[in-house]
C-alpha cells in the first residue's frame, strides 16, 4: 500500500521501531503464516538468526525479546508495557515459548544465534526464522528485513510490494514521491499540504475516520509523556542514565505556572526528554516516523499548541484542527523521506531518524504558522540540511546516550527552522528533494561503525560503567 501518515505514525512498544517494533512485527508474521498453513501441531523445534545492526545492538533494544513476543502471536500496536513484562517474566523463568500463542516449545533468548558482522543484501537489520518437525527437518523458512520505522519486508517479496506500492498510489487523487510533485500538486489546485495529504488519506477511508485516527495518536504521545513524568530512577539497561523529566517538570511547574513565553524551550526539552525517556524504558510510544526520534514531533507538536498566537486560549475543537493539520503536512514530508531515501538510523544513521523527525516538525510547524506550500517546504529543507551527517552510535546499544538529548535539540533545531522559513517567501537556493538525495548518499558513503552498531563514535569513546 501507498505510504500513509498512520503508517509514519504508528503505536508500538520502545525501545526501537526498527530494533523492537519491526523485528516484533516479522515474527508476528512469520507465525501467522504457519498458524494459516495449518503447520503448528507439527513444529518441534525453532531457529532464529539476527543479522548485522539487529545482532549487533539488539539487547540494548530489546529485539530478542520482542522477537519472542512477537513468536507468541502479540502485535506492537496492540500490547501493552504491562503485558511486555508478565509475559518476559514468565518467559525468563518458565524458559517455555507459546508460539502463535498455542504451541509450547523450550526456547529462550539465549538460543538466538547473532551474527553481528553478517549484513544481508537487502539490508541491515535481517533476521531469519525456521521451525523443524520431529526429525529435524525444515517444516518452514522466511526471512524478513526491518527497514525503518517498523516497516518490514519479506525476502523475496521486494517486487510484489513495489508492485503493489505503484498500483496503490495509482489509486490516490494526488501521488507524490518527491517534493516537487507535492508543490505541483499545491499550486494546481490552491490547496495547502496538509490538504494534500487529507485528499490521499481519505481515499480509503473517511475524513472522520482520519481525524480520530490523528487525534488518537496525539493522545498516545500525551500518555506517552505523562507516563514518563510519573517515573522515577535510573533508565534500564546497566548505564545508569538518571530520569531527568520528573524532576524537570516539577521545577517548571514551580518556576513557570503560568506559561510564560520566556520558558517556551524549557517545555520542549521537557516534552522530547519524557517522552524518549520512556521509550528508552520499553514504553508505549508512537513511532515518529521511529522510536529513537519519537520525542522530537511531540515537542513541537506542543509548541504549537501552547505558544503560538490564538491557540493558546482557543477552543478544543481548534486546538484539534492543529493537531491534525500539524500531523497531516509533517506526515507528507516524511513520506518523501520513505520514498526517497530511509528512516533507518541502521541504514544511513541519525540522520534518517532525528533528522527526518526535525523536518517533519518544522514542516509541520511551518503549515500550522500559516505557511504556503513553498515556505512549508523550505522549512523541511533547513531542518534536514542541519542534520546531515547524523551519526547513530548509541552507547551500550542502548536507546539512550545521545538519542533522549538529541530528540530536545532537533525539536528546538525544528522550530527555529520553521520560524526562519516564514521569514522568507519560499524561495531558496537548496529544494528538499536535493537534500533528502544528499542524506541518502551520505548515509550510503558513512562507515557502518557509525550506523546503529555501537561500533564507532561515543559507543567506544566513552566508558560505559
């Protein structure tokens, strides 16, 4: 199907869309076509291999557990933390595996082979899964690969979905994949992005549905943040990284209680710390469009409805209508991202995560400001030309150290952006589409030290204990 904003913004589990959430996903699939093959009386034993970044700096994210999870038959989308931790409880001391949650087998993390150094043609983060009968035999195979944001695609299947992606946007009143066609699409018919994007979206479904779909993924990154600020303590994982937004959210609440503009960029780092903070603790978090970028297009979400001029003291209803506008325009730009390029920090480093995220919040910002399209558009470019060359050398393979820090400082790099595109009348020397070319080469010519390994930058330079 043609890429759409709940595809770019989806419900899952943290700490990683790529590393968690696709990884879960796949194996979720996996046992849904041996549930549908009529295979699972027949299975006796199961082999899973990770490959590359999966197997590299899967523990720090989570995947093997979320790879058995989603063996059990559980969905990203659907389960929740707490039953994330009954389940990994119940698995770590029974040691007994429910696949498609009806088939016990003895199976446990440890019987996962990694193979860190082993990057598959496709991609990156690949992982294999095979189950045998009684006698040893292959019973069935697939392999499948997490490309980003939790998207995944199966081997051998890559043309069939290419296909299906074509015929699918073929179907839409306006299909873009690149920033110029977005433009051309605007300035034929008068409308905005964020206009743009509703047109696609309510081709299968209706405006309605879209709206309470937005609103509801607003929610869940609200719960997301209030979840966090009710935490206290060290993050999980052996680096010993203090919760800070508990403690910064009471000092603002004391020191600002009435929102004074002046504490507008505090709120903002406050917002993207709680909310990667809690992704960082396996949380329930909404990829935007990943996990370790989770925290950026929620802080600048609340900037807009807090701060700008009128929304403040505006009515539910219109603090809504900016949500789903904000939502919609930041979503047609990170469709360009998808379509272009990646959002896989395995792929083409932070860059495709926190800088993707940026640029989607300035457009975002920059369409509810009152932006045109061209100025939209100009505001997505000055985000992502000052995130290029992200590096993503997360220490301890952990979601941690530098991700929480840097969702607060591509948030505030998203705002600034935004505020400086509407200063200008769209024209510019550098398009979008020239950026989101230069990211994907750039991530393409960066040592894989730097891509989501743990092998290179601050994951080796700094001492983890």
């Amino acid at each position: 199907m043609a890429v759409g904003v709940f595809d770019l913004f989806s419900v899952g589990i943290g700490p990683s869309s790529s590393h968690t959430v696709g990884p879960m996903r796949a194996a979720a699939a996996f046992t849904h076509e041996l549930a549908g093959a009529g295979l699972l009386e027949r299975v006796a034993g199961l082999r899973v291999h990770l490959y590359g970044s999966l197997a590299a700096t899967g523990r720090g994210h989570g995947t093997m557990t979320a790879v058995l999870l989603g063996l059990e038959g559980y969905e990203p989308e659907l389960i929740l933390p707490q039953e994330v931790e009954d389940r990994l409880a119940d698995l770590a001391a029974s040691g007994v595996l429910r696949l498609a949650g009806v088939r016990p087998l003895q199976y446990a993390v440890e019987d996962m082979v990694l193979h860190p150094l082993t990057v598959l043609d496709r991609h990156t983060n690949g992982m294999t899964f095979e189950v045998l009968d009684e006698a040893g035999g292959v019973l069935h195979g697939a392999t499948f690969f997490s490309v980003g944001g939790g998207f995944i695609v199966r081997e051998g299947e890559e043309e069939a979905a290419a296909q299906q992606l074509q015929a699918s946007k073929a179907q839409l009143p306006y299909p873009f994949r690149t920033a110029a066609e977005l433009l051309a699409h605007c300035h034929a018919t008068g409308r905005g992005i964020s206009d743009i994007m509703l047109a696609n979206e309510t081709a299968d479904r209706s405006e309605q549905e879209v709206r309470e779909g937005l609103l509801h993924i607003r929610d869940v990154m609200e719960e997301c943040k209030n979840a966090s600020l009710r935490r206290t303590g060290e993050l999980p994982g052996g680096l010993k990284v203090r919760r800070r937004a508990p403690a910064w959210h009471a000092r603002l609440r004391q020191e600002d209680p009435d929102r004074d503009p002046k504490f507008w960029q505090e709120w903002v780092n406050l917002v993207a710390l709680a909310v990667n903070e809690e992704n960082a603790s396996g949380g329930r978090v909404v990829t935007a469009p990943t996990n370790g970028a989770a925290g950026i297009i929620p802080a600048v979400m609340f900037y807009a409805t807090h701060y700008l001029p009128g929304i403040r003291t505006a009515s539910q209803r219109e603090k809504d209508d900016v949500v789903v506008r904000f939502l919609l325009a930041a979503g047609a730009v990170g469709v360009l991202y998808k379509e272009q390029a990646s959002i896989s920090g395995a792929e083409v480093g932070c860059q495709g995560e926190v800088g993707s995220a940026s640029s989607m919040a300035a457009a975002g910002l920059a369409e509810v400001l009152g932006g045109t399209p061209k100025q939209v558009e100009n505001a997505a470019e000055i985000a992502m030309e000052h995130n290029l060359g992200l590096t993503c050398d997360p220490i301890g393979g952990l979601v941690q150290v530098p991700c929480i820090e840097r969702n607060a400082i591509a948030a505030a790099k998203a705002i600034n952006a935004a505020k400086m595109a509407l200063w200008g009348d769209g024209d510019h020397r550098v398009s979008l589409d020239e950026v989101i070319v230069t990211m994907r080469e750039t991530g393409k010519d960066m040592s894989s030290k730097y891509k989501e390994t743990a092998m290179g930058g601050l994951a080796v330079n700094v001492v983890e204990c």
